[in-house]
C-alpha cells in the first residue's frame, strides 16, 4: 500500500530473477518480466499466478513488457527484436452465472527489430503498441493484429532506449542513448516535431 507502507500481497516464482514488475492501472494484476526466462502474471488479490510464457533460447530472452490501460492486454519485447500481443480474450467455456472464464491467448506476434527490444508501450486507446530497440529504430504496430502503424523510425548510431505515447498530444516521445528526446507526430510520415536535449 503506498500511503501505509505495508504488504499488501507476496507473490512467488520458481523461474528466476525478477527483473521488471508492473501493475495494471486498477492494481487487480501484476506482470514481471523474469531474467532469462520469461514473463510471469499474478492476481494481485488471491496471488495466483494467471500464466507464464517461456523461453525456448537465449535467443527469446523476455527484455520488456507493458500492460494496456485496460488491463487486459499484455505487451512483451524479446532479445531477438520480437514484440507479442496477448490478449485477455473469453474462451467459450460457460462459467457459473453470468460469468464465463478468460483466457491469455497470444494474439499477434511481429519482428521489425534487428536486436533486443528495449521498451514497449500501449497508447491511451488500447489501440497500438510502440515498441524501441537497442538496434536505434522505432515501431508502431496494430495492438490486435501487429500490422504495421508507424516507423521504423531508425536512430543511426544512438539507439533508442525508451519510447511512448504523450496522452495530451498523442505525438510519440523517443529517448535516444545519448539523452536527446524526440517527439514525432504519429500521424503519416512521423514528422520531428521537436528535439530536446543535448
């Protein structure tokens, strides 16, 4: 709890180092991104684990992951310059009641990077993921399907450490390795809007 400081659920796993932890925006679930192995989803209320992908090589590592405002989505870059989609999706099973369970599906899955993703990002909407590789370009991709949105943006030679969207402008902000930020309209061609920085 942020106000009283104390413990409000302990989650666990066997998989490893935990590297990057984030909460959805109603504090209901909890991502961790684990070293060299994947990427874990727990229930903050009851601490169950809701599902685990794996690593098949070194190749696949897990290097980042982001929830969509929602909470329903899940976002996740690999050392091989991949981005997945998974999606909180209902799976047809009748529950008891009104309620019908859901399952994490994977639901697109693309590689427009030639090296590790760095970050990855929802907009505010739901509707796209921006993703930033240590290869210096930039992605914008359909959140559903992975189709292609945006970019690549490519920064020779810097890198791009961390990009998002603005929620006032809806511009894309890129951190390149050298501390520059660059804001790019997201509409067609990804104009420069500004640069700040060194």
């Amino acid at each position: 709890d942020v106000a009283s400081g104390s413990s409000v659920r302990q989650v666990e796993t066997d998989a490893g180092t935990v590297a990057q932890l984030e909460l959805t925006s109603d504090g209901a679930r909890l991502i961790g991104v684990l070293d060299d192995v994947g990427v874990e989803l727990w229930d903050v209320g009851s601490g169950d684990r809701l599902f685990r992908t794996e690593v098949d090589s070194d190749t696949q590592a897990v290097t980042s992951s982001a929830f969509n405002p929602s909470g329903d989505a899940v976002a996740i870059g690999r050392s091989d310059g991949s981005v997945e989609t998974w999606l909180l999706t209902d799976t047809g099973v009748p529950g008891v009641g009104s309620t019908r369970p859901k399952a994490w599906r994977l639901s697109a899955t693309t590689r427009r990077h030639s090296d590790a993703v760095t970050w990855v990002e929802f907009d505010g909407v739901d509707a796209l993921v921006i993703s930033s590789s240590r290869d210096g370009s930039v992605v914008v991709s359909d959140a559903s399907t992975g189709a292609l949105r945006g970019g690549p943006i490519v920064f020779d030679g810097t890198g791009s450490l961390a990009s998002f969207f603005d929620p006032e402008t809806g511009e894309v902000v890129t951190i390149d390795s050298l501390g520059k930020t660059w804001r790019w309209s997201a509409g067609s061609g990804f104009g420069l809007v500004t640069t700040i920085g060194v």
